[in-house]
C-alpha cells in the first residue's frame, strides 16, 4: 500500500460515527508531540515495532475499508476488540507497514490506531527507550494527558462493540446459512475442518490435508452411503445441513471471554 501524502488529512463526515472524530483527535494530539530518531530512516530501524496484529474497532475496520487502505482478507478475529489487523505475508509485519518507505501507509492520515502511538513513549514526560535503543520523550504534557483520556473512550467503545460481533452474527444467519450451504456442497468431506469467521461473515474452512472429523457424521447421517470416506468429492445435503444446524445452536461459542475465535472447528461444538 502506497503511503498517502503528508497534506492528506480525512474529513469525518457528519454522519461519521463520533468515535472517529475521538480517534482523528487522538492523532492530531500524539502526531507531532514525540521526540525521537527518525523512523524511516532504515539505518536506524526498519520497523521493529510494526511486528504485531494490533486491535481495531468495527467502526475503523469499515473506515479503512471505504477509503481502500485495507482488504477484507487483512482482518483477524481479535480481542478484546472486534478485529486485528493481519501481518503481511511478504513483511512478516502489519499490513500497514510499506517497505517502500520503511514505515506506516495510515501514519498521515489521521486515523492511525491509536495505541500505535504509545511505544514506546506513553503519555508521561521523561525520557522512555524503544527495542533498538534508542530515548523518546513527550515535548507538550498537556496534550499527552488529552490524548490519554481519548485512549480509554476509545478502548471502551471497542471492547462495547466487539459484544455485538455474535449478535450481528446470529442476526443474519438465516441468509448467511443459505451461502455457507452452497459452498459446502463443493467440499470433499475430507477437507472440510471447520468455520473461520471473519470480517464478512463465516466461510467453510476446506483444509488442505485431510480430516476425520465430520467422518461420524456422515455415518450418523448416512449409514446406507456406500461412497468412500477419503475419496468422496463432494459432501451430502444432509451432511451440510446438520454440519450447519449443530454451527447454528453454537455460535457464542465463536466469542468466549474476552477474545474473538476465528475459526470453530467440528470438534469444538460440544
């Protein structure tokens, strides 16, 4: 992803949802209220500290999304928040993070996530040192102490949130149910390991060995199939449709805690 320009800040829309606005003022405080080595220059870091999946809200996710700094195929299941963001294949790095410029493509944008900014420096003066050694501080107190009240709106409006990822989920089950049986149907019972649940809803995990997990169902379901487990092409309506019924009566199960699963295999439905 290519790095927006310097002068490109996002309006948020009336509409916007207000904690966008929370989140646009969070970067405007903590952007240019650190002092530090320069970042992009790979003599002195090539993103160390970009190596994680960090937590976002649905409401940033969609803002990402719309203005095309991020695919849906990027997102994670998280927790406490609704999603994280995913860590490039190429980069072994956040998706954000751009070679190109040896930093983050959302850094100008004013939408940055926000606990980016804290490491190493927090909200306190005094000098904090990072992984390669080097001193940060804050320059102005006053605004690190705003932007650190911002941080707790904002964590608590994503931790809310993410409470509604299962409702959401349950809420569009009937259609969604309907898809998910259609792809089903295209797996060979063998492959099939489970349901990985992401940003637009559930999609059949087909894995790329074998699986015996759905063996007893098919035995269950079918005692009269003479078709052999492992080379079966294509699973059975019946099969699908009870697969998705046992899913339907477990879909908490897809949000335990604190955390978000991503993928619910067979066996975990008990």
């Amino acid at each position: 992803m290519d790095l927006p320009p310097k002068s490109l800040e996002l309006p948020v829309p009336s509409t916007a949802h207000p904690i966008l606005t929370v989140i646009q003022r969070y970067n405007d405080l903590m952007r240019d209220n650190t002092l530090g080595p320069d970042c992009v220059d790979p003599a002195k870091c090539r993103g160390d500290c970009c190596s994680i999946m960090i937590d976002v809200p649905r409401v940033l996710v969609e803002l990402y999304l719309s203005q095309k700094w991020l695919a849906a195929e990027n997102l994670r299941r998280g927790g406490p928040f609704a999603f994280r963001l995913g860590v490039s294949d190429s980069t072994a790095k956040c998706v954000f993070f751009n070679p190109r410029i040896n930093g983050c493509g959302v850094h100008f944008t004013g939408f940055k996530p926000p606990q980016c900014w804290i490491y190493p420096i927090g909200f306190t003066k005094g000098e904090k040192t990072c992984k390669k050694g080097y001193t940060w501080d804050i320059i102005n107190a006053e605004k690190a102490r705003e932007a650190e009240i911002l941080l707790e709106d904002y964590k608590a409006f994503s931790i809310e949130e993410a409470r509604e990822e299962v409702p959401r989920l349950k809420a569009g089950w009937a259609t969604l149910r309907l898809i998910i049986a259609g792809k089903m149907k295209t797996i060979p019972p063998s492959r099939f390991l489970g349901m990985t649940w992401g940003f637009e809803g559930l999609q059949p995990l087909d894995g790329a060995g074998f699986s015996l997990q759905i063996k007893a169902i098919c035995t269950e379901v079918l005692p009269e199939c003479q078709k052999h487990f492992m080379e079966c092409p294509s699973m059975c309506e019946r099969v699908v449709d009870t697969i998705i019924e046992r899913y339907e009566s477990h879909l908490d199960l897809f949000f335990q805690g604190s955390e978000s699963v991503e993928i619910l295999q067979v066996r975990d439905l008990k």
